[in-house]
C-alpha cells in the first residue's frame, strides 16, 4: 500500500533541546501506566484541551498551532534571553 505525505501538513515536528533537559536524572524519570484508570483526571483534562478540543474546532486554520504557540511564548518569555 502506498503512503503519501502532503506537504502543506506536517507529518512530526522537531524541537531542540538544552542539554540539561535531557539528563539520565531526568529521562528516567517517568512512570508506566497499565491502565487508563490510573491516569488522573488532570492529566485526562489536560489531554482534551490540548489535543481533542482543538481538533474538534472546523474550520481550523493551518498554522493555527503554531500561533498560538508564538502568542504564548510572547507573554511568557519576557524578559529572558
């Protein structure tokens, strides 16, 4: 079967990160979850407003993830180099 990929929408998106943030005291810092009733309701919360409430919206914008991460990113990044 042949797979295309249509290049007005992103397959993945890349983001670098400082060398810190990828530490073995951090990267092995996580937690495995055998059932989806161990998930807390933050975290499922969290999980609609980021991914299912925004694909639920028509008709969305292209780009629209990626200005609204630049708006955020104005309000919260000022003052820091």
């Amino acid at each position: 079967m042949t797979i295309e990929f249509r290049a007005e929408f992103p397959f993945l998106q890349i983001q670098p990160l400082h060398r810190n943030v990828y530490s073995d005291a951090v990267l092995n810092n996580f937690k495995v979850v055998t059932e989806l009733s161990m998930i807390p309701g933050e975290d499922w919360a969290r999980f609609e407003e980021t991914v299912i409430e925004p694909n639920t919206q028509q008709p969305r914008a292209m780009g629209h993830y990626a200005v609204a991460v630049r708006k955020r990113r104005k309000t919260t990044d000022v003052g820091h180099d």
